[in-house]
C-alpha cells in the first residue's frame, strides 16, 4: 500500500469547482449530499497553502516522480514481459471505439426513431474502462479508469452525460497528472478503478470495481451523474468487493464476495436491506487464487464457479510472469454454499470438467435435490486475457444433484454468446428468458439474441447492422407488466462506419425484437461492460 505521505509534493491547485478533484479530497463534496460521511472514505488533502516554497519544490518533486514512474513502467515491459503483446499494447488496444474520450456534461439529444415509452422514464447508465492518462507501458482491455455514460430518459426526451467516476485513484492523478499505478489487469487494492457495472441496493446507487470498495454515485434530475466517495459500510467491509453482487427482488438482500490473492481467496457476505453488512464467510476449501468474477444466489443457496483461471498478483511482484494464468490440469468445480452458513464447512464442492464460467446469467432450484445454473461457459481459456477474440463462450444449463452429486450439462447455444441478463425480478428463481449478446469480441457485441431456457434454445434475435456494435443488452420491464418478458431491451450500439452512436430500444416480447426507438447521442459511446436501468421512482428514492 502507497501511504498518502508519499502523495504530499504536489503543489496546490486553487479550485472553486464542487467535483475538482482538489474539492473531492477535502471531503467536500460530503457536504453537498444526504449519504452519512462516516460510510465514506475521503481522499488526504494535496499540498498546503501556507507553504509557499511548495510550488518550486512541488514542480521539482513531480518531475522526480514522473522520471521514476517512467523508469518502473519501462522495466515492467523490457525486463518482465518483452515485448508487448497486441493485447496490452495501448497503440493497438486505445484504437477505433475502444480510445477514450473527455467528460461530457448532460445534453439533451433527438430522438430519430420511434417513442420514448413513459415506462422507460429513468436512467440508463452503463460503466466501462476510459484511460484519464495515455498509459506508460502495457495496458488492457480491461483496464482504464471508469468512466459512466448514462442517459436520462423522461416523457419522451432524452438527456446524456459522461463523468469519470471519481475514484481514489482518478483523484491522485489527476491531481499529479500523470498515471502513478501500473497496470497489472486488477490494479492495486483500495486504488481500483470502478470500472465495470454499477449495482442498486439499499438505496444507494455503486459504480463498482472487484479490486476496491463500492463508490457511491448520485444521479440529478438534470442528468448529472456525481462521485459521492468510497463506502465501507461503517468500516464492516474490507479492502475490495465483487462487480456482481446479487440482490433478492423479495428480501431486498443483498449477497456479494471478495477475491484476495491470500488466503481466504474468497470470502462471502451480505448486506442487509437497510445496507447493514453481516459477518464475513472465508472460504480456506478454496486451495487456489481462482479468479472469481461472478456469481449466482437461489432461495437458500449461494453458486459459484472456480475455474481454471487464476489471478495472483504475487507472481508478478516476484518475477515469476504474469498475474493471470490458466492452469489446464485444474479441474473446474462448483460451489455450493447456504445463503446463511456462518462457514464454509457447510460448503459442498462439484467436479465440472471443461466448465468455466466468468458470469452467470441466474440460478434456481427445483424440488429438494437440484440446483440449475445457467452461464456462459469460455472455451479455450488460456485465451482468455490474452488474445481473447479466440475465446468462443458457449451457454450452458448445468442442472446440480445435491443428492448424488451428479453435474450435468446442457448447451443452449453454440453461438458465442455472453454478456447477458434477465428481468431482475427473476434473480434466484425460476424464469424462462435471458438476453444475451452476440460475441464479435468481447465485449463488443454484434446483436442481441433471447434465449428459452425451458425450449433450451434462441427464440429470438435482433443483428444490430454491418459494421455497427453494442454492448450488453438489459431488460426494462413495462410497467404493470404481468409477463416475464413484457418490457425493452436497451444498449448503445455504435456504428464504426459513421462513428456516430445510439441508444436503441426493442420489444423483448416481439419475434425479431423489433427497435422501437433510437436516440442519436452527441458523440461516441466507447465500448464498455455492465450497465443497469434505473426508474424514476428508485432513483427518487437513492440517497
């Protein structure tokens, strides 16, 4: 861990602005919101402004820095992994719509096709990686500070807005303004990058990073979206939390994990309807740093995938390659723990040969005996951070005996499918549809298919176009709506033809999910990861 003194050279930046970063660490922006301070950490205060030798020597300071941080980064890549593989290349990764783009303030946008739904009034706001920085040296696809696009949707008008979201992180270097951390994929711990889905529960609205703390986001009436801080939960939480956490439509529960790369590698949780954590669960049956990145929950049980890849930030630290690898000779198994077990010793383990599983798309039980869990399964693993256009994901339904410990498998798809969701109100019960995208490489998507997981095939499917690519497709339910499947499917989806892209809207319960309207947006949305649609009435009520 840096210590905050390390970060005392930079000289003061006087700024009246209420998101500067200079404002953000002096805990200002605490003042202008409802969420409790003590559930927020805040940033150490840059500079002084009674020293006044500290912009010479500041300036003098920074250049040090900077010569050192370059030295580090070049050692990285000619010393530990020469040469730089296309994959984390910035000159060949930060090209076409994977390049990052500025802050955008709320702007009102046209609505070219079709109507605006009053039951889609809210918010669609997606997370993604958007470099403050050119980096120095290796850089991946999934790295890069988190940037939120979100657009405002009300009585038929539109209104979009970008913002970084303002991490710990974004705010040292921005301050700097240089990159201070190397890339290593997930980033130091307490210094993430909030990059990749946001989640509402308890209230509270989280851009979300699985190597830090949740960050608190607050969504205006004008489409602003603002960084609260970092919440720990009234210091309950430790170091970093899962992008994926699960919330039960019925209890208003909230179920979630976190990743280390000692022992416990995983260790379960969960928050309580009013956002209280409950006791920790480590896992020591977890022999290995597998890497975890999602997760399934039914009535009475958490599922989770380990798979055959693992993540050791450690291996880099003492020169033995890279932090991820694929371990070929794993055997991938599934785990199976009660939702309220106090240990893991009432964890039960299922062989699952040639099954790797980076998301869940849900779970569910039948009866006594079985547990189903369907999930795209990643072919080809060793490919997977590395050269992952060659990775073909392929959805399955594996159906769990817990009586005889029997695994089987079932394809429902040979497409490459990933990135999927389903009506939220089906989290951890039986439902019969999910949406997935059509994997040109992720998590640039070609079209959107809807999959029957009781016919156990694709029912439904909408190409976005030659040429044009979205993202992950959500589903907006209609309101009143008594069907699962009565409502809209959203993304953004950009045409690299024109450069231009849109926000597109279809009819989940139409045959070829026909778009029932698109928003031209003011510029370009870069390609990014996990979203959510949050209606008017839940954003009134986040706090």
């Amino acid at each position: 861990m840096v210590s905050s003194a390390f970060f005392q050279i930079q000289p003061p930046r006087k700024s009246n602005q209420p998101n500067s970063p200079i404002s953000f660490f002096n805990g200002n922006i605490a003042q202008s919101c409802s969420l409790p301070k003590k559930n927020m950490i805040f940033l150490p205060t840059i500079g002084s402004d009674g020293d006044t030798n500290s912009e010479g020597l500041g300036k003098g300071a920074l250049e040090l820095l900077e010569s050192f941080l370059s030295f580090f980064s070049t050692s990285l890549v000619y010393f530990i992994n020469p040469p730089l593989h296309p994959s984390v290349d910035p000159k060949h990764v930060l090209t076409g719509n994977f390049a990052p783009v500025d802050e955008l303030p709320p702007i009102d946008c046209l609505v070219v096709e079709g109507e605006l739904s009053q039951s889609l009034n809210g918010t669609y706001i997606r997370n993604g990686p958007n470099p403050l920085h050119q980096p120095r040296g290796p850089h991946h696809l999934f790295e890069g500070d988190g940037m939120l696009h979100s657009i405002r949707l009300s009585d038929g008008r539109a209104t979009f807005c970008s913002r970084y979201v303002k991490t710990y992180k974004y705010a040292l270097e921005d301050n700097v303004g240089f990159p201070i951390f190397p890339n290593i994929l997930s980033g130091f711990h307490s210094f993430g990058l909030a990059n990749t889905s946001l989640s509402l529960f308890s209230n509270r609205l989280f851009a979300l990073g699985e190597s830090d703390l949740p960050y608190s986001i607050h969504l205006s009436e004008e489409g602003d979206i603002e960084t609260i801080g970092r919440c720990d939960f009234d210091g309950k939480a430790f170091v970093n939390m899962t992008a994926h956490p699960k919330i039960d439509p019925e209890t208003g529960e909230t179920f979630a994990f976190r990743c280390s790369s000692i022992p416990p590698y995983i260790t379960f949780f969960s928050i309580d309807k009013e956002g209280s954590k409950q006791q920790d669960v480590p896992i020591f049956s977890m022999t290995n740093p597998t890497f975890v990145h999602d997760f399934s929950i039914t009535k009475q049980y958490i599922v989770f995938s380990e798979s055959q890849i693992e993540m050791n930030p450690l291996r880099l630290m003492m020169c033995k390659g890279m932090p991820v690898s694929a371990e070929l000779d794993k055997v991938p198994r599934i785990g199976v723990l009660p939702r309220y077990a106090s240990t893991d010793s009432e964890i039960r383990w299922f062989e699952a040969p040639g099954f790797n599983a980076m998301h869940a798309v849900n779970a569910w039980e039948e009866g006594d005996e079985e547990i189903i869990l369907v999930a795209p399964n990643a072919i080809s693993t060793e490919n997977l951070f590395h050269n992952i256009e060659k990775v073909h994901f392929s959805l399955e339904k594996v159906r769990i005996n817990l009586r005889n410990g029997s695994v089987t498998r079932t394809t429902l798809s040979q497409k490459n499918l990933e990135l999927g969701s389903i009506n939220p109100s089906y989290v951890g019960k039986r439902n019969r549809y999910a949406y997935m995208g059509i994997g040109e490489m992720i998590p640039k998507m070609s079209g959107v298919v809807k999959i029957d997981m009781d016919l156990e095939c694709e029912v439904s499917r909408r190409p976005y176009g030659a040429g044009c690519f979205g993202g992950e497709p959500i589903f907006v339910a209609k309101d009143g709506a008594s069907g699962e499947d009565e409502g809209y499917i959203v993304s953004y989806v950009h045409d690299e033809n024109s450069g231009a892209s849109r926000f597109v809207v279809m009819d989940a319960n139409s045959q070829t999910l026909d778009v029932v309207a698109a928003v031209k947006l003011p510029r370009r949305v870069p390609y990014g990861f996990h979203g959510l649609f949050v209606k008017d009435g839940d954003i009134r009520e986040i706090y």
